[in-house]
C-alpha cells in the first residue's frame, strides 16, 4: 500500500489517541490486543511510509516490517501467561 506522508501521519496520531485512551479506561486483556495490534500497524506504516524502504534490499524492509508484529506477539504472549 501505498499512503501519502500526511494520511500515515493522521493514521499514527489517531492510533496513538486510540491506544492511550483504551489503556486509560481498560485493564482488560482484548484492550491490551488491540493496542498491541495498533503497535504493529503503526510499525508497518512507518517502516514503510517514513523510513522510506521500499527502494532497498528486501531482507531490510521485510525485518523492519515483521519487527513490531513479533514484537507485539511476544509481549502478548509474555503479559497473557
């Protein structure tokens, strides 16, 4: 997908409002999901719409990408257990 700077830019601060007011009023563990989920996206979008990657070698931009997903899992997996 491709986004322009300005649409990633408002993506982020909505998912970040979002993830800040879920946390705020929420201690349940789909509330905990969802703001991991945010973290991933929010990963891809600036991996792929900030730092500019996708004229570079693959393997770069595929572990950037797949870095905040695996991330989130492996806290989820951590904070469910």
């Amino acid at each position: 997908m491709v986004f322009s700077i300005p649409v990633i830019s408002i993506a982020l601060i909505l998912m970040t409002i979002g993830s800040f007011a879920l946390a705020d009023q929420s201690t349940a563990s789909w509330a905990s999901a969802i703001i991991l989920l945010f973290v991933a996206i929010k990963g891809y979008l600036i991996a792929d719409g900030f730092m500019e990657l996708r004229g570079h070698k693959r393997l770069l931009r595929y572990a950037m990408v797949v870095y905040c997903p695996l991330l989130s899992v492996i806290i989820w997996l951590i904070v469910s257990s």
